[in-house]
C-alpha cells in the first residue's frame, strides 16, 4: 500500500494565486472581448509589479512591441532602462489561459524575439510611432556604446524549466531570467496567514494529545506542555514547511552545525533517547482549543501555530524521514504557549531571546518592522473616507485586494458591494506607501532608485517619520492617504503634460518639489477630506510638470537620466527650479482665506430668509423631513446656530469629526448666526450638508 501523499500549504495556497493571478489580470484589462495582446500586456504590468518588488528589476516601464521588422520578430511587453553596469532588461510574457507549462521551442521563440528589439535598433531600423515604443528606442539609441548585457525577463503563469544563459547576439551577451508560476507565487508575499496554518489533532492522529496546562487562572496567557513523535512533526513539518517559522528569526543551518549533527545521530542510533536528549521545542498559537477525554486534557486543534524555537529539531527530524529513516520512536517535548493578539509584539522575541540556547541569535536579529505595516492595514479598515461609504486598502500583502475581493462574495451584488467599499483606485501597497512618504520628504532621488530599495530606505528611517517608534495614528494614516492622493495625481498630470520619457522619475520629483515649495504651509487636511486636490493644486502640477522635466533632463548633462535621477545631485539641482505659482492653491492658504471655511463673497447674498411651505426654515413649526431627500445647500440652511453648536459640542465630545470637518462646522454656525444671508458655497454645502446628515443620523439634530 503506497504511503498517503501531503498536499502542502504551498500547493494548496498557489493554485489560490493562480486564481487570484487571473483576477489582477482580469482587472487591468477595459474591453469585454481583449486581444491576445492587450492580455499579454495587461500580465506583464502585473508581474512586472510582483518582479520590481522581489528586486528582479529596478523599475517595470510597460511597452508593448509586437510586430515584424523584415525578417525579425520582434516581441517585448515592458522593459528596466540601461542601468551603471550597462544591463538592459527586456520583459517579455508567456500568459496561458490553461496554465500547463511553456514548451523549450516557445520559450526560445520568446528570448529571441525580445533580443531582437536590439537587433534592429542597433541596425538603425524603425518601429512604430508610439510613444513609449519612441522613448525605448531613442534610450537603446543613445546608449548603445554602455550596453553590455541583455537581460531577457520571461514572465508566465504557466511553468518554465528552461534557461538560456551566455549567450551572444549582435556584438552584447544576453541571457535569460524566467518568472514562472512557482517563482511569482514564491515572491507575491501573499501567500500564508498564521490562521491558516491549522494543526488539527482529531484528523491527524484520530484523538487529542494529552498535556498539561502549567499557566495560571489569571495570566494573561496560556501555557501547555506535552511530547509530540516524530511522524507527527514531519507531517505537520511537510504540510507547512518554513512557514511554521515566520515568527522565528533563524533559519534551518543544515547538517552541518554539530548539533544537528548529533541529532541525526541519535535518530539512527538511539531514537528512544532522543526526548532525553534535546531540549525541545517552544511554540505559540493564536488559537488553542482543548478539551477533556477520559478525565485527562488534550489538545484537539491549534490555529496559528507558528515554532519560535525548535526550527533546527522540526527539520532535522523531517531531514530524516525523508531519508527514509523510522522517526515514529522519536518523541519532543513541546512548551506551548497561547498570547493575546496584544501582547504578540511584546512576547514573540522574547520566547525567541531566551529559548535559543543551541545556537547564537544576534540582538539586531530580534528587530522587526511587521508591527507598523499591520497598523497600517487596521488603520486602512477602521479609517473610512469622509464620504463615510470607501475606505482605501492597503495590501500589506501584495495580491491581498483580490483574496479579499474572492473572499468577499462571488455573487455579482457581493462583488458589487465590495468594489463601492473598496474602489480600486483606492488600493495602495507597502511600496506605494514608501514612494508616497519619501516624495513627500524631498527624497526623489530614493524613490528613483526602484520600488524595493527605496522600500528599504523608508523603512530603515522609520524613526524619523514616527519620533520614538510612537504607533501610527488616525491623524499620521490621514496624512499618508492626502500625500497618496498628491501623487497619484502627479503622475496624472505628468501624463497629461506630455512628458515623453522618464514619467515616473518625474513624478516623484514634481511631488518634492511640490513638498518642497509649500512645506511649511501645506494642509494635508484638506486634501484628505476633498479626497482630492483642488483644481488650482491640480493645474499647477500639470504646469510644473514640464519644467521639473527639463530641469532634470538638462541637469543630467548628458549622463543616463535613468540613473542621474538616482544621485542627490540630481536632487540638489531641480530643488533650485525656478517654479512660478500666480497664486497659492487653496491648500497652501491660511485657513481664514481657504474658500471651504470662509463665508461666500456678498454677491452670493440672498435678501430675504427662504420659506418652506410658507414658513420660516429657521422657525420650529416647520414640519420634520427625511434629511436623504434635501440638498446640501438647503439642508444647510435648515439648521439653525444652536443645532450647529449642538454638533460642534457633539463632534468635540465623541471626536466622530475631523479637525478640518469641526472647521467647517464653525463656519456653519457663524453663517446661522446671520440668520442665513448668505448661502453656503457648493464645496461648502456638500461637506457640511454630509456632516449634517451624520448627525441627524446620531440623533443629534433634526432638521425643521
């Protein structure tokens, strides 16, 4: 009888992202019926993202060419510009829509064809009139004499077990980098939560293990010890493999290590002995369910079961089974342990500290920066949009906005609900947050050096953005989302300018300079409750958009401008940019001259008070009505000073407004206080009349 095959978390977990895979595909694409092309492109934008990430390029600039230059083909979907070593990555795609593997012939087909783009420019042969095709010509153009390497990025999500490497065309090497199915999955970052790693002991063994809780009533943990054989552990060890590690800082150091050495020893020679002679394991879980049988306490199921301490004994032992050696005599005790969610951050690394005994862990090991980015994610859930039905989404997680899109519901109205709730253009990663913060810092030049190594860089001055490693707030979440909003629409307006090539090193330089040119005046604020920049902020970017271009081409003196834009000198000369503002943007006025909290210019004055039905709006004997059904300027004018000051005195109280939403409430109460001679403007009445129905909603106030 053959033995029972493990499907592992892996597998079970990468056919979900092969799912999830198809779905970030499915988005990008705008027609119902796309070509083979338009798909091809689409997957190379998404796997471009996942490569950048990983570090495989340092920037992904789409560009599809497919088309025939006399007897070449030549095929590319995006590629990395001429980097200081003379490299050049061309990405090109395989995207099946029945996965399967791609065939030695169709992969060759596709390094060739993408070496080929070289082949002709270097020929000096035309290619299309488009411009980001224009762009990557001219740049191979003008830096042929720096290339030196080809590197062709094959991208699929389907399976590649083929490799060109050293090879030579036209005069340059090339070779050839493969980024299959497994290889994505392996880098998407998404893959496991501990709540899915479920050791469920009633499956497994067909009965609960027996242990012993040592902790007492009123700890705020629990503590369990109990021995676990050795066919159990390389089950659990082959299901879940290093992801029974993750809050572990070590990794398994082979056989070479003398301990490990010994442990194999015992195994094949004294297996009885081994419980003697190992120290154990130490282990958390976010869930312990235990239960009585027979008058003893077991443990039936564990979720989140992660090893802090026992990595090099759990693969050992694994090492060994798959070696075909008997580990069913074998027995580890374990110290299981169950911590509050609260008390995570605290306990984890000092298990990890002070269970390590059989080999050295450093101090700097212990540092981990996982806590700030899960603040974030709640942040992301708990903050909604002013408009009080979106919120944005992080993806601490790279691919998580689809698993939570698939988990949502898959019915269309689900789905439906989903989108309104989480809008796609509302979805930021830990890299987007990275460009967003360091832009805004008047880092460019970071930003420019790619998505992960600028990643790095934040993360590495985290302090600094929060003083004192103090916990990220609503205020400092806020923040992030208004200087996400700035730069997104700089890279819009960096489009919309025109700007033929470098659009993304741009970007992040219009936005410091942006930072830059208002830093002491800029209201955040503002931008988080319009959602938006105002049209004034919005024109001068598009304005500014070219000269920052020139500046930063002009400055690079002939240098590579991809790589120019990655020195501080870079920085240094368009910071001195002379950039001309006719007038301040609403966002870099004082709050009293900023339209949204000041009363309207008198010609908007109205002379008498309005009536309703023929009553005074301000007077009590008007009839209640449904609040849904009135516009913002008149549901407005509807309430009068005292029930403004009652939601002012509620907003301060229960702190349900913003700072910038109790502002407006103030200019509410002094237009009341007028009796109304005014009317609100429409930027006004549409975030006074949503803060008015919030209230009513609360019971605060009705309206008359």
């Amino acid at each position: 009888m053959s033995e029972q095959r493990i499907t592992t978390i892996e597998e079970e977990k990468g056919s979900e992202f092969s799912r999830r895979l198809d779905a970030e595909v499915a988005n990008k694409l705008t027609k119902e019926s796309p070509d083979d092309d338009e798909i091809q492109a689409a997957f190379a934008e998404v796997a471009g993202a996942y490569i950048a990430q990983d570090g495989g390029l340092p920037e992904f600039v789409p560009c599809t060419i497919n088309e025939r230059v006399g007897r070449n083909k030549v095929t590319v979907r995006g590629y990395a510009p001429i980097d200081d070593t003379g490299t050049l990555r061309l990405v090109t795609t395989a995207y099946q829509q029945d996965g399967g593997a791609v065939a030695k012939t169709e992969f060759e087909g596709l390094v060739r064809h993408a070496f080929n783009l070289v082949t002709v420019v270097s020929a000096g042969r035309e290619l299309d009139e488009r411009p980001e095709v224009v762009e990557l010509v001219k740049h191979i153009r003008d830096h042929l004499g720096e290339l030196k390497e080809v590197q062709v990025i094959v991208a699929s999500n389907a399976r590649i077990d083929w490799a060109i490497s050293n090879a030579e065309g036209a005069g340059i090497s090339f070779r050839s980098e493969q980024y299959d199915i497994d290889r994505l999955y392996r880098i998407s970052d998404v893959t496991i939560r501990r709540s899915d790693i479920q050791v469920d002991f009633e499956q497994l063994l067909g009965n609960g293990v027996p242990c012993i809780e040592v902790s007492g009533k009123d700890y705020n943990y629990k503590t369990y010890l109990l021995t676990l054989d050795g066919e159990t552990l390389y089950k659990i060890f082959e299901r879940y493999g290093s992801k029974l590690y993750e809050l572990n800082l070590r990794s398994y150091l082979q056989p070479k290590t003398g301990v490990n050495r010994k442990m194999l020893e015992t195994i094949k020679t004294a297996p009885v002995r081994f419980l003697a002679y190992n120290n154990g394991i130490c282990a958390t879980a976010d869930v312990i369910e235990a239960g009585l049988e027979h008058g003893h306490t077991v443990i039936k199921k564990l979720i989140g079961f992660q090893i802090v301490n026992g990595a090099q004994t759990t693969s050992t032992i694994h090492r060994a089974r798959k070696a075909k050696e008997d580990v069913t005599q074998i027995h580890v005790a374990v110290k299981l342990t169950r911590v509050d969610a609260d008390d995570l951050e605290e306990f984890i690394p000092r298990i990890t500290e002070y269970a390590n005994t059989q080999n050295p862990i450093k101090a700097a090991d212990l540092q981990s920066n996982i806590k700030f980015h899960r603040q974030i994610e709640d942040l992301s859930n708990d903050v909604w949009c002013p408009d009080g039905v979106s919120r944005w989404f992080y993806e601490r997680a790279r691919g998580s906005y689809e698993a939570a899109y698939i988990r949502y519901g898959t019915t269309p109205k689900k789905k439906k609900e989903f989108r309104e709730e989480c809008p796609k253009d509302k979805k930021f990663g830990k890299t987007d947050l990275a460009a967003y913060m360091m832009a805004w810092n008047c880092e460019p030049q970071k930003v420019c050096l790619g998505a992960q190594k600028n990643f790095n860089q934040f993360m590495n001055k985290l302090d600094q953005f929060l003083p004192g490693r103090q916990d990220p707030d609503q205020q400092f979440y806020r923040d992030l989302i208004a200087k996400g909003i700035i730069f997104e629409r700089a890279a819009k307006a960096v489009r919309s300018a025109g700007v033929p090539a470098y659009r993304a090193q741009i970007t992040a330089y219009l936005v410091a300079r942006c930072a830059l040119e208002f830093k002491d005046c800029f209201r955040l604020d503002r931008v988080w409750l319009e959602q938006g920049p105002s049209d004034e902020l919005a024109d001068l970017l598009q304005q500014w958009a070219t000269v920052i271009q020139k500046a930063v081409v002009g400055s690079a003196n002939g240098q590579n401008v991809t790589e120019w834009c990655k020195k501080d000198g870079c920085w240094e000369a368009v910071s001195k940019a002379k950039l001309i503002a006719k007038e301040l943007p609403p966002e870099a006025l004082p709050e009293d001259q900023d339209p949204l909290l000041s009363a309207p210019p008198l010609s908007d004055a109205v002379t008498s008070v309005p009536h309703v039905n023929g009553q005074p709006v301000n007077g009590t004997k008007v009839a209640e009505v449904d609040a849904g059904n009135i516009e913002d300027v008149e549901l407005c004018r509807r309430l009068n000073e005292r029930a403004w000051t009652q939601i002012a005195v509620w907003a301060a109280e229960t702190r349900a407004l913003s700072d910038f939403e109790r502002k407006i409430v103030a200019t509410m109460q002094n237009m009341a206080v007028g009796g109304w001679r005014k009317n609100p403007s429409p930027a006004q009445a549409k975030h006074a009349g949503r803060i008015a129905r919030h209230a009513i909603s609360h019971e605060v106030v009705r309206p008359t």
